[in-house]
C-alpha cells in the first residue's frame, strides 16, 4: 500500500507539468495542421494522421495520469510512446516527401523526441518497481 501511495504521490507532482507540456505539443500539432497545403493529397492525408496521433499524446497521458494501478499506468505511457513515434512518422514523412519545410515541423520533431525518451523513461521505472 505504501508502493502504492508513493507512486501516486510522484505522479501527481509530475503529473501536472506534462500534462501541460503534452497539451502544448497538441496545440502544436493543430496549429501546424492548419497552417499545412491542402491541395496536395498526400499532404491532407499526412496532416490528418499526425493530427490524430498528436493530440492523442495528450489524450493518453491525461489517462494516464489518472490511472487506478501501476500496470494501467504502465499501458497508458506504453500508447503515449506508440502514438508519439507515430507523430514523429508523419513529422518525418511531411518534411522529407512532401517537402513541408516550416519551422514548427522541426521544433515538433525535436519535442516529439523528447516526450519519447520522458515516456520510455517513465515506463521502464514503472515496470521495473512493480
């Protein structure tokens, strides 16, 4: 019960700066998202899946927070890990085929890099501990 305490209580002063960050990278997303081309195809396409799979980042760590065990949490980070590589799938797609060179596709990129070690970070402590 103490284990359990513990990792409730770090969570909990952890919990509110990255829910803030994953939310900032969301908003990120979106705004790229409006910013990007429409009239290409595969660039529509594209804008589609990171928009999905961005805010999604945030949705999941917003669930994860929240979570009632540490193997719930533990799967939750594991989605917000799957979700944000995905991110950076598309990120990488849009610059590299489709030639979308704003600068907030970088910055993206390197947030996207960072919140992925965070979460591996997270999740292999919580693994390890249990």
């Amino acid at each position: 019960m103490v284990s359990i305490f513990r990792f409730c209580y770090r969570m909990s002063r952890t919990s509110k700066e990255l829910r803030d960050r994953t939310k900032r990278f969301a908003s990120s997303v979106i705004k790229l998202f409006t910013r990007l081309p429409r009239r290409r195809e595969e660039v529509r396409v594209l804008g589609h899946q990171l928009l999905r799979s961005g805010t999604s980042v945030a949705a999941n760590f917003r669930e994860a927070s929240r979570a009632r065990s540490r193997a719930e949490f533990a799967s939750k980070i594991d989605v917000c890990i799957q979700e944000a590589d995905e991110s950076e799938l598309w990120l990488e797609l849009l610059h590299e085929d489709c030639h979308v060179t704003a600068p907030e596709v970088e910055e993206l990129l390197v947030e996207t890099n960072e919140l992925i070690s965070i979460f591996v970070a997270m999740a292999s402590r919580t693994k390890a501990n249990d």
